[in-house]
C-alpha cells in the first residue's frame, strides 16, 4: 500500500500514481521528472510513458495496414482503454500494478 505524504507536490502518492496515467506518455514524463525519489510515482510514471507511447506506436504500424490493421488498432484501442482504467485504479489502491515486460522495463528505469 502506498505510503502517502512523500511527495514533492503534496499530494499522496497513490493519487500521483492515479495522475501519472491520466494524460498519458505527458503526465508520465511530468511526473517522472518532479518526484526523483518516490520509488511508487516514477515506477508508475515510466510505466505510463512506456504503455502509452508503445500503443501510439503500434496505432501507426496498424495505422498504414488497410482494414486489417485498422481492425486490429480498434481491438487493440478497446483493449488497452480497459488496461489502462484498471492501471489507474490500483494505482489509486496504493498497487504496484506490474504490466507484463512494460512492468519490469519501468521497474528498471524507476530505480
């Protein structure tokens, strides 16, 4: 569970945790930057920028296939705005949620 209160904002952690999510790659990077020591916030944060900039990757190769990969974009796009609500609510939870490779990738970089 998160501790709350250790954070250069003032904020708990488990709400900039939630917020990291929120507007994506940009709230990712933001929050990453300004909490240099809340292991919580820049694990959730880099997992953010990860999640967030794969998927607008893979929307740009999908992007250039036609109905296939358009197809595959809407599925994908369904199935990430679930993943990224539930990223949001355990992060809430005071959860280390882990995304599977993403998870161990930001965990890396979080420190």
């Amino acid at each position: 569970m998160a501790e709350g209160g250790n954070t250069k904002t003032g904020m708990t952690e488990n709400m900039e945790g939630l917020l990291c999510y929120v507007f994506g790659w940009l709230s990712g990077i933001i929050f990453f930057v300004v909490e240099k020591d809340n292991k919580f916030v820049k694990f959730h944060a880099m997992q953010s920028i990860i999640f967030t900039l794969g998927l607008m990757i893979a929307n740009i190769v999908l992007g250039i296939i036609p109905v296939i990969g358009w197809t595959v974009a809407l599925i994908l796009n369904l199935v990430c705005l679930v993943v990224w609500i539930i990223l949001m609510i355990k992060a809430y939870k005071g959860e280390k949620y882990k995304l599977p490779y993403i998870g161990d990738m930001a965990e890396k970089q979080a420190g």
